[in-house]
C-alpha cells in the first residue's frame, strides 16, 4: 500500500515524463526549493525552466526508477533519466533525489548526480538555443 507521500512522488514523476508542467507546478509547495548537489539552488519558475529545456532535447524523456524509500517528511529516490537527444546519442544521467512532501506537495528537492552525465544534455541544450 503506498503512503500519501508516495502518491505525490508517483503523480509529480509522471507529469515530468508526460511534460505536463501545469501538473508539476501544482504538485510543487508554494515555497518549494530545488538543491543541486553543486551548491545551487532553484525556486519553482526556475526548475521549470530547466526541466522544460529538457524535455526540448531529451526524445522518449523517461525515468527508470530503481528504488524508491519513504522516509520521515518525504521520499528518496534513486533513478535514471533516460532518453534520446536530437542527434540520437542515448542519455542516461543517474540521480538520487531527496523529496520533502508538505501539505502533499514536494516542497524540497535535494538533487545528487554526476555533473559529467549532464554535460551531452547541456550541450544540446546550448546548440538548440544557438
């Protein structure tokens, strides 16, 4: 059986896949923050943003979900996002994720990859805007 906060992880990871920012964004806390394990942070305009430029030049942008754990205030999940850019090279960029659910919205993300798997995404991103 799965928890409220398993629901809102499942709902909100769905409407990435589908590209249904309306949904993302009514899944997102009003004070929602997005950490990068770069130091940085995004509120919910600007993890909009990126993600919206992903799905621009990811083809069949997917994640493959390989364990999912809840824990006190939200969820952490392992995965993968996967897919195709404009000239056919297959992505694959693994994360580990930390998401606070409040109010059943994501009001934190705590985001860890290896930058070196998103540098082909960036890079199709920057010849797309060019």
């Amino acid at each position: 059986m799965s928890t409220p906060a398993e629901n809102v992880v499942a709902r909100f990871f769905a409407a990435l896949e589908a590209g249904d920012f309306a949904t993302v964004e009514a899944l997102y806390h009003p004070d929602a923050v997005m950490w990068l394990n770069d130091g940085t942070e995004r509120g919910v305009a600007g993890t909009l943003a990126v993600l919206q430029g992903l799905h621009a030049v990811v083809d069949g942008f997917r994640y493959e979900v390989a364990r999912r754990h809840v824990v006190d205030g939200g969820v952490v999940q392992q995965h993968a996002l996967c897919g195709r850019l404009p000239d056919g090279t297959e992505v694959r960029m693994p994360a580990a994720m930390y998401l606070e659910i409040a109010d059943g919205r994501v009001r934190r993300i705590e985001e860890y990859l290896d930058s070196a798997h998103a540098a082909p995404i960036r890079a199709a991103r920057g010849a797309l805007a060019s």
